[in-house]
C-alpha cells in the first residue's frame, strides 16, 4: 500500500482547502521544501502535489517551484492541477515529477488523454477523479478545480480508460476533502471491486490509524494524507508502518 503526503500550492506556499473551497484555506508555515524535506526524514517514499493555482487557471502555474522539489528531495512527485495538454504532461516529466494527474481533461477530452496514455504509458499517469455522491450515492465527477460538476459518473469515466493502459486511479470525495472525519469507505471498496486490475488511491477524510489499516485490510492501493498529517492526527511515520 502506497502512502502519499500531500502538499498543496497556492502563490508557492503550502495550505489546505475545505472541501475544495479557494476560499476557505489554511495557511502553514512550513514551505513546501521543508515540508517534503520532513516526509521524506520520516521515511515517505512519494509526495502528491497538487498546483490549486494551475487547477483554477487552467495550465500549471507551478513548473519552476516544482522542479526544484524534484531536484532536492528524495521523493517521487505525483502533481496534479490544471493539466490540459500533451506537452503539459511533457513539461512536468521533464521537470523530475514521476507521475501526472489527468482530471478534468480526462472527462472533457477522452482522446486527447488517450493519446497521453499511449504517449507516456500507466506507469507516469495518474487519473484523478473529484467525486460528489448525488442522492441516489452515485459518485458524479466535478471539474476544474471542483468548480464544476459533470453529468458522468465515475465509472462512466474509468470503463473509458479500463484497457487503454491506465494504472492508478486517484479518487477523492469531496465532501470529506479536508474535514478530517474519515474516508468513504464503501466509495473504494466499490472502486476496488470493480476495478481490481487498478491501483485504487483513497483521499479525503483520513484523521487517525485505523482510516489507513481499514483501507489496507480492503485491499485498496494507497491513500494521500494531508491536513491529518498538518495538524498532527496522525504522525506519517506511524501511517507508514501500517
């Protein structure tokens, strides 16, 4: 199982957003090398970073700041946020991030996010799916920057992709995205079951130990941390020997 810590940009600091809200944001100290700099002292081996600036414009705002964290610490970068494009994706790579995430490109442009899983294989693509539970609990995906929710479902979008080489699968639940009350747990277990030949990533929610040894003992791939690690709920090296 998979352990990300998550770093979230806006303007080169690191905050956190309730449930996906620009403006209702916390602001930490810590820049995002000292931050990955502490995650990985404490053993991490990946780091997801989501560019909330390039997810709310639209194009990655952030390529420079993330190079140099490629560069300086011994973490794989999965990064996500307004990536739109082949040569998106391209720049990103060549910057030292080892895998992308396609979100809203992947339910507005199947063929162009095709084209990136054959040009790049499962292995450097992540997708990501934002999902809200509509009130027959069917989880609808929302797009740029969880502004916009969209009529497909999210196993609409991933029977597209089932096939096509697609690897790992980060699904967040909105609802529970920074709320610390603990993850949709029948949300990955359905996404695990369906999809068994996906790596299945569960965010949003997780506040204490037993989050992660519940999505372990479901079999489920990995989970991104992020506010429970900021606001010491949960110590990363614990989550690790998990």
């Amino acid at each position: 199982m998979k352990i990300y810590p998550a770093i979230d940009l806006m303007n080169g600091q690191v905050v956190r957003l309730a449930q996906g809200r620009f403006e209702d944001r916390t602001t930490y100290e810590k820049s995002p090398f000292e931050a990955a700099q502490d995650f990985a002292q404490s053993g991490a081996r990946y780091l997801h970073v989501v560019d909330l600036d390039g997810a709310r414009e639209g194009r990655p705002m952030q390529r420079d700041l993330l190079q140099n964290l490629a560069a300086r610490v011994p973490l794989k970068l999965q990064v996500g946020g307004g990536v739109r494009s082949l040569e998106h994706v391209q720049a990103l790579l060549e910057a030292g991030v080892d895998r992308v995430v396609i979100g809203s490109l992947a339910i507005q442009d199947p063929s162009r996010t095709k084209r990136i899983l054959e040009s790049f294989g499962g292995e450097h693509i992540t997708l990501g799916l934002d999902v809200l539970l509509d009130e027959a609990g069917e989880p609808r995906v929302a797009t740029h920057g969880w502004q916009q929710l969209a009529s497909i479902s999210a196993h609409e979008v991933l029977d597209t992709y089932v096939g096509m080489g697609l690897q790992q699968v980060l699904c967040t639940d909105i609802k529970r995205d920074g709320m610390m009350r603990g993850p949709n747990f029948g949300l990955y277990q359905t996404l695990q079951r369906q999809y068994p030949q996906l790596c299945i990533l569960a965010s949003g929610g997780m506040h204490q130990l037993d989050d992660i040894r519940q999505l372990k003992a479901d079999g489920i791939g990995g989970a991104i941390i992020g506010k429970a690690l900021y606001e010491g709920a949960i110590a990363l090296e614990e989550a690790l020997q998990c």
